[in-house]
C-alpha cells in the first residue's frame, strides 16, 4: 500500500499522466499529474540545492491557487514538512507559529510580504522569505546548487497544523506522511471516488480538510480538484457545474449562505451530475441539512474530523438511506469509543467524551510531551475532547466540546441544542450559544446571532421564541447581534472567543 505522498504522486503520473489533477478556474490552468510530478520533484530538488535539510519545516503564507497547491503537495513529495499559516492571523500569531515550529523557509503572496516581514521582524532565527504569486507558473530563481532530494517514510513529519485554540497559544499537531495519505484514503473509500470524479475545492489550503479531503485524496483515487482563489456564494454552483465537478465540500457556514441564495433553477442550471455534498469541520443543524437537500436536490453527506486525525474520522454512509440525520456518522477507516470521566467505556446511548484510534492519528504537540501525553494514549487513543454518544448501530452524535458544555443550576446543557433551535427562526443566518458567568447558577446562557440580509428581529422576539421553543430554563439570558460569529479557518465556530462579546450590546436587530 502506498503510504506516503511521494509514492502517490509517481503512481498517478506513471498510470495516468495527462488526466487533470488540478483546475484554477479564475486563469483557466489546468495541471495533469505528470505536470504535478515534474514541479514536485523540482521544488523538492530546489529546496535541497539551498541547504534546506530533509524534514525541515516549509511554510505557505498563500491564498488558494495553482502555484499554491504545487508548493504544497511538492514539498511534501520531497520529505519536508508544511507549515501553512492562517491568512487570518495577526502578527503576534505569525510570529508565534514562525518561532515555535522552527520554520526554515516561506513561501508568501506578495499582498502578504509586508505583514510577514512584521512578524519575524523580532525573531531571533527569521525564516527565509521567498515571494511567488499564487497562479504562477515558473516562481523558482536559480539553485545554489544542484541536489537531490531525500525520500520520505511513512512516519516522517509531513504537516504541522496549528490548531486554532480558543484559550492560550495554538499546539503545534505533527501529521506523519502515513496519517496524510489515510485521511485521503479514508475520503476516497467512503465516497467511492474514482478517477471521473472531480471535487468543488472553496476551504483555503491553510485547513487540514482542504489540504487532506480535496487536495490529497485525489491522488489516491485519481480524481481533480477545482480550485477557487476564495469562497463566493454568488458564483458557488456556476463554478461547480461550469467546471464539471461530481462532488462539493463545503462547511456549514457556507451552506447556510448558500442556502440563503437562489436555486439551480431560477439560476438556469442543472445540478444533476453532482453526486453529493460533503458537510465538515463543525455540525450541521438538521433543518439546514433537508432544507439545502429539497431546495437544491443534492444530497448532504454529513462527516466530521479533527486536526489531529488529519480531518476524517467519520463519516455518514453513500446511500442516502443509511444515513442519518444531526450524526457524522460511524466510524470508518479507524475506531472510536465513548468514554466516561474514569476512562471506562460507555454502552450505546450514554454521553462521554469520543475516543478515535487509527493510522490517521497524529504523531505529537511539537514541543509539547506534557500535552501530547494527555491527549494521546499510550495504546493510541486520541482525546478529542468531543462530548457525544454513539447509537446501536455504531453513529456518533456530538453534543459540544467539554470546554463549552454549559452548567447551569448543576444541569448539563449542550450548547448545539439551543443552536439548532435558533437556526429554525426564519430570521437568522447563523447562531451560536456560550456559557458565561452568573452567581445565582454558576453559569448562566448567551446565544449571539447574524440576522439575515434584509431581515429584522428584536431581542424580545427572540426570547419569546425560545421560551415557546425550548422553555425558560434553556432560554439564553442575553443576546447580541452581530455581523459575524468567531470562527476558525474551517468556519467551525469558536464558542469561547465569544466571551469577548460581554460587553454591552448592540441595539436589537441590528449588526
């Protein structure tokens, strides 16, 4: 079995060499897998010419492209590991990741340069900055020397992800080159993807499910990637269907955009060659889930994954009848167990915290053991820190992170009951509920939420709402209306960052 993302990449160009790999839809480029081989195996050899030693870190300051996707799937093919940084971050979070990870050398756009040049200003060590567009086609300067580059196996470093922690400073999670190429095993087997099948690619390539669900697992089934700069709900299906994607991978958030959009027929297309939509990186309500099926006649295939499980780890089954609804999904491609506070395994029904075990898992916390140690078992299990139960039939339903379960009176309350409750109310987009501090109950409920475009709702209706709705106890003391909710690059909401919004609120109704 082909464990590493060299070995996939010559096994595409030796058995299919002028099929497309990738597509950047704003310049029309095209890149085969034979195409994808040659510039790997050139950045690799470059990168070893300039005294870049196997193993070491390559950073990505990039938005979506061609030369983008070139940069990272060639410097994994050549035995180093990438250090994508979030476009998102400010300079203090550059300059953090930049120094703990060691980085030796970035790649950056030039809209970037400046703000980068910022962050490692104070460094002691600063990185190496080479600066290339993002769809260019040649960005290499000449090689201090000629070299070859090293072979990766399986258990060398391949990605450094930081994750996008609500409290402190991010972790570091090291994904072997073997934990890479099972997250895109994974994708492939439980969609059945094959060679004919090419995916809508909108998350940026700074997130573990862009970097493993569309870019990696097509060079395991030999499939393509349509790859656009950014996300746009206005011009989402015209791409998709215009480029002949069979499939979509998107976020909620996005579907709910989406969602909020018109429909294939009042945009005079026809939508019957995609297969399916893929829903990741955070839970889909289920009324947004048959909403988006009867609007657009695509079905959702809900899943979910980690950072530290190189994205997939669940996933809901192809045929639309097995599947069901407010679940990722069984476990597929590796084990999961529910767990109680005494690590004791807990029967089908009982809510604990999820457990994941497989060759998708990571290696470690870069220069972190104490941390490392108490999310990974000896034995191999991994600590989501996922509260959840799993059915009879082996389906895993999250109710929330054990950091933002919400303790009033003594009462445990899953914050995602209340989301979904919310997100039925005809004039919200998005919402999101968050423990905060109270003296009575020790801790007390706030839900801030997005209004839709050209939509009003006041504070008082809300609250009506939920009392109808979910009773008064689970009704959120506070409000706040805002223009967007916290979120990580994957657009999964960081419920904690939403502490920030105690502050006094903004008049009712408006963002």
């Amino acid at each position: 079995m082909l464990r590493t993302i060299r070995a996939l990449v010559e096994h595409q160009a030796a058995v299919r060499p002028d099929a497309t790999y990738l597509i950047a839809p704003e310049t029309g480029r095209v890149m085969s897998f034979a195409e994808l081989r040659s510039a790997s195996l050139r950045l690799a050899s470059w990168l070893a010419g300039e005294g870049i030693r196997p193993g070491a870190k390559v950073a990505l300051l990039m938005h979506n492209g061609y030369q983008t996707c070139r940069l990272f799937i060639g410097a994994m093919y050549g035995g180093y590991c990438v250090t994508p940084l979030n476009l998102l971050a400010q300079p203090s979070q550059l300059a953090y990741v930049l120094e703990h990870s060691d980085a030796e050398i970035v790649f950056v756009a030039p809209d970037q340069v400046e703000r980068l040049r910022q962050a490692a200003a104070g460094l002691a060590k600063p990185p190496r900055l080479v600066v290339c567009e993002v769809d260019a086609v040649e960005f290499l300067p000449p090689a201090a020397t000629t070299a070859t580059p090293a072979t990766p196996g399986e258990e060398d470093a391949a990605l450094m992800m930081y994750t996008s922690g609500t409290t402190g400073k991010p972790k570091g999670v090291v994904l072997a080159q073997r934990a890479v190429v099972s997250g895109g095993q994974f994708v492939s087997a439980v969609h059945e993807l094959g060679p004919a099948d090419r995916v809508m690619a909108v998350l940026p390539l700074y997130h573990i499910n862009a970097q493993v669900v569309t870019a990696t697992a097509p060079l395991i089934h030999g499939g393509s990637l349509v790859l656009p700069r950014r996300f746009s709900a206005s011009n989402f299906w015209q791409t998709a269907i215009g480029q002949g994607c069979t499939w979509v991978n998107v976020v909620p958030t996005m579907i709910a955009y989406l969602l909020n959009g018109p429909d294939l027929a009042t945009l005079g297309l026809d939508g019957a060659a995609i297969r399916f939509c893929r829903s990741a990186s955070a839970p889909l309500p289920p009324a947004q889930h048959l909403a988006f099926e009867q609007k657009f006649g695509i079905g959702i295939i809900e899943t979910m994954g980690l950072t530290e499980t190189a994205a997939p780890c669940f996933s809901n089954p192809l045929d639309p009848a097995q599947r069901k609804l407010g679940s990722p999904g069984p476990a597929f491609g590796n084990e999961a167990k529910i767990i109680d506070t005494a690590a004791a395994t807990l029967p089908a029904g009982a809510t604990g915290e999820i457990m994941v075990r497989g060759a998708n898992v990571m290696t470690c916390y870069y220069k972190d053991p104490a941390e490392t140690a108490r999310t990974l078992e000896a034995d191999g299990w991994l600590h989501t820190g996922d509260l959840g139960h799993m059915d009879a039939d082996g389906f895993v339903f999250v109710t929330g992170r054990i950091k933002e379960l919400i303790i009033k009176g003594g009462e445990n309350i899953a914050p995602r009951e209340i989301d979904e409750a919310l997100l039925q109310h005809p004039a919200l987009l998005e919402a999101a509920v968050v423990g905060i501090p109270d003296d009575n109950y020790g801790q007390e409920i706030m839900a801030c939420v997005v209004l839709k475009p050209d939509r009003t709702c006041s504070e008082a209706e809300l609250r009506e709402y939920c009392q109808g709705t979910l009773g008064s106890y689970k009704t959120p003391r506070l409000f706040r209306f805002v223009k967007e909710l916290p979120k990580g690059p994957s657009g999964k909401v960081q419920r904690l960052k939403m502490l920030d919004l105690l502050a006094p609120a903004t008049p009712s109704g408006s963002i």
